[in-house]
C-alpha cells in the first residue's frame, strides 16, 4: 500500500500576517479572509484566531475613538452614528 502525503500545515509568514491584522482591522470577516487566502475558516482560526480577534477589538476602539473625538467637536453625524 501506498503512504497517503500529508498535507503541508498552513502557517502564515510574517508579511502575511500583518496583512491578515489588516483586514481583520478593518472589519473583514474570518470566512471572507480564509477564502480570500484559499484555506479553510478552521485553519485561520486556529492558527490566529487570538490574533484577529485583538486585531480586530483595536479597529473597533480606533474607530468608536475617532467617532468620539468628532462628536466632542460637534460633529452632528458622529453624534447621531
């Protein structure tokens, strides 16, 4: 009998990691950057989900910031949004 390969295990580089901090920064979801990076949501997220996440949780407080700071100035649609 034949030995079956074993795939070779997905790990990000460095370069594609502060990239996939990127998107995850900007809102892209895990299932829409696993499929843009042609591996499975399961293998993105065990290989960085934590990182995503935070990632992800610093957008978030960039921008609520950002909004913040706008609304405190008077901006009418940061206040509203």
């Amino acid at each position: 009998m034949a030995k079956q390969e074993r795939r070779k295990q997905w790990e990000p580089t460095p370069k594609e990691l502060e990239l996939l901090k990127e998107y995850a920064k900007c809102g892209v979801s895990q299932t829409q950057i696993a499929a843009a990076h042609g591996i499975s949501v399961d293998t993105l997220s065990r290989r960085c989900g934590d990182i995503l996440s935070a990632a992800r949780a610093s957008g978030v407080k960039e921008i609520g910031g950002a909004l913040y700071r706008n609304a405190i100035k008077g901006n009418v649609t940061a206040q509203i949004f």
